[in-house]
C-alpha cells in the first residue's frame, strides 16, 4: 500500500474580527487532533496555553484484522508542525502552569 504525504497549507490569518484573547486549557489528557490545535495555536502566537503538557500521543494509524475477532493497529505516519516539530512523543509544554501558579494569577496574566 503506497501512500503520498499531504500537506495542508491555509490562505493566512485573513481578517481577524475576534480581538479578545484565547485560552487553551490542556492536560496530560489533551491528545491527538486536540494537540494539532494546540501546536498551531502554538505556532501562530493564538492563544495562551494553560495548566499542564500534553500526552504527545499523535500518530496516523492503520489496522487490520488477525483473526478471531482481534485487529492489529501500526502507525503508518506522523504528524509534524509546518515550523517541523514532531507531535508523537514530545508533549507541548503550557504557557502558564495552573497548579503551580494558581487561577487569579492566570487570569491576571491572560486579561494584560
């Protein structure tokens, strides 16, 4: 089975009629399609991102049937950020730590 590499290009930011500002709240939970948003977010200076790193669990997998009822998945490709970093096993570390730093002094941080 051959497969071609895609890439996803956008157009650019374009207009940008939300002026607030974004917070992505992650954990050690925050895996797959969610770290892509996250690592793009990241990348493009969108949003804040608070409370702990991610899993750093983001591969493409395929399966296939063995035999009495069982499939066998194996990763068939891995997702890498257009800047080059690699998603699958390097979780995306938060900008502020919530535990650590507690909630009003989050707040405080993201309204400046």
């Amino acid at each position: 089975m051959k497969k071609s590499p895609i890439v996803l290009e956008t157009e650019g930011l374009g207009n940008k009629p939300f002026h607030g500002r974004v917070v992505l709240l992650v954990d050690r939970h925050t895996a797959s399609a969610a770290e892509m948003i996250v690592a793009f977010a990241r990348e493009n200076s969108l949003a804040v991102i608070v409370d702990e790193k991610t899993a750093g669990r983001l591969l493409s997998a395929t399966s296939a049937k063995v035999g009495h009822g069982y499939r066998l998945a194996f990763p068939t490709g891995a997702y890498y950020t257009w800047k080059g970093s690699v998603l699958e096993g390097t979780p995306i570390e938060p900008d502020q730590a919530l535990r650590s730093t507690g909630v009003n002094r989050v707040v405080a941080t993201i309204r400046n």
